[in-house]
C-alpha cells in the first residue's frame, strides 16, 4: 500500500504541476475517460478471467484507488508531453518511450508488499508491452476528439 499511495502522490503532483496544455474541462474528460475505460477493461481481464489483480482477488476497496486516482495522472502527463507538432517517427518514438516507462512501473508494482500491490494471474509483462501502445493511441484519439468538440462549441458561441 506504500507503494501505491507514494506512486499517487508523485503522479498526481507531477500531472497537475507540469500540465501546460489540458484545460480544466480536458482533465475532467480525461479523468473520466481513463476510469470508465479501465473499469471496462478491468470488469473482464481482472474479475472475470483473473488475468491480474489489484492486492486480491477480490473486489475491495483498495482496488478502487488506482482506477480513480492512479492512472488518470500518468493519462495526463502523456497527453502533456506528447509531442504533438512533430513528425510521425518521433511521436512513435516517444509512445515506446512511454511505453517502456509504463512497463517499468508496473515491474516495480510487482513487488511484495508494501511497496507492491499488483499481482499477476495468467497475465504477462509482454501482454501490456502490447496492449499499451494500443491504449496509449485511443487515449490519444480521445483527446483529439475532445479538442475538436471544444473548439466547435467555441465558433458556435462566437
């Protein structure tokens, strides 16, 4: 629980501090997005299939912590620094950087207890090295959405 609650402090703090781009409205669109879309996800590969789990098995509390207030942040700071205005090679190139960062958390979160807290079932580190890159390109094509339905509202207010 240490772990989880050290890793929600530092990427919330570093989300909120270094955000430059996401407007109020964006973070809460994110926000809510990056929950729904885990839970979803997690609804099947956790609960139904025990793919992975958050400290048990079991639906508890605790496992709500980071589908509300862990991965939302690391959301943002993606979507904060990805780099937009450049050429297809480096923005590739910065989701396997990402990529690779994510894979590295979620090693560090298999560790025991306190500073751990995910555990594995039939699900492998090479599962998220693919499906990653996969969530990575939605949360991003969401964000794009976004940004176009605000900027729309905006020419039929003016």
């Amino acid at each position: 629980m240490i772990g989880l609650l050290l890793a929600i402090a530092i990427f919330n703090f570093v989300a909120f501090k270094t955000n430059k781009i996401l407007t109020a409205n964006q973070i809460v669109h994110i926000w809510m997005f990056t929950i729904a879309f885990q839970l979803n996800f997690d609804v099947f590969i956790e609960y139904k299939y025990h793919g992975y789990w958050y400290f048990g098995k079991e639906v508890d509390w605790s496992g709500t912590l980071p589908h509300l207030f862990l991965i939302p942040p690391v959301n943002m700071i993606f979507l904060n620094k990805f780099p937009y205005r450049t050429k297809k090679r480096k923005q590739i190139f910065f989701i396997c950087l990402f990529v690779l960062f994510l894979l590295l958390y979620e090693v560090i979160t298999l560790l025991p207890e306190p500073w751990g807290y995910f555990h594995y079932g039939w699900w492998k580190l090479w599962h998220a090295a693919i499906i990653d890159p996969i969530l990575l390109l939605i949360l991003l094509g969401y964000y794009k959405w976004i940004v176009r339905l605000e900027q729309k509202a905006v020419r039929k207010i003016t």
